[in-house]
C-alpha cells in the first residue's frame, strides 16, 4: 500500500519566525493564512518585495533587534525594550550608545568570552581522554 505525501504547513507566526519578521507588520493574507513548507522555501529563495522591505527596514522582532545591537534578549527587556523596532530607531540606539547599552554589549561579550572558554577547556579534556585509549 503506497502511502500518500502530505503537504507540511505551518501556522504564519512559525513561518514569520523562520524568515526573520515581526508578524503584525506581515500582509493580512501572510497573517491570516497557512504557509506551505514549499511557500515558505520559495519565500526565502525569492522574498517579495513586502519581505525584502521588512527585512531592511523593519519593524524586527526582538531576536534580531537583539543581534543588531549585539546584546541578548534578556538585555532589551532590563533596558525595558519589549517592542519591536525599525532599522532606523536601531540606529539610532547604536548613534547614541546609552549606557545600559554598554553595559549590556559588555555583559554579551563577557558571556561570549565564557562559553568560548569553556569550549575550549571541553576540546583539551576531550583530547586528552582519547590520548589515554
């Protein structure tokens, strides 16, 4: 008995997360729809102008307001920046460099530093292990 091939979807909110977007700032037919598996890859092969626009100019969720400022999520809502921002208003911050700012790139650059080191420490106790077999 050949099985039938079904069509993987996705709710709109998965895919917007999958293509870097805030949702609310998506078109009504992206929001309030389901988005194929094959949509979605030809959405990122070949983003629309509405993708490309949003993408550039935003509004963008959190995670990539995040990485743009080089903190994490945790710091955007210490410095009380819950809401989405634009490309510009991102600029801006990184323009006048507050100082939660700093204190926050500083944190995320310590954090960094720890895993890599810890990393590292893992690689030389691995390698040591396999000297011994």
């Amino acid at each position: 008995m050949a099985s039938r091939k079904t069509t993987q979807t996705m709710k709109p909110a998965t895919a917007a997360k999958k293509l870097n977007v805030y949702l609310p700032a998506t078109p009504a037919e992206f929001q309030q729809g389901v988005v194929t598996r094959d949509e979605l890859n030809a959405l990122q092969a070949d983003p629309p102008e509405w993708l490309q626009e949003l993408r550039r100019d935003g509004p963008h969720p959190r995670q990539i307001v995040a990485a743009r400022l080089g903190v994490s999520i945790g710091g955007l809502a210490r410095a009380g920046l819950t809401d989405p921002l634009t490309t510009e208003q991102i600029k801006e911050l990184k323009d006048e460099m507050p100082e939660w700012l700093q204190q926050e790139r500083a944190t995320q650059a310590e954090v960094r530093k720890e895993a890599a080191r810890l990393k590292a420490s893992a690689r030389v106790k691995e390698n040591a292990e396999r000297a011994k077999s």
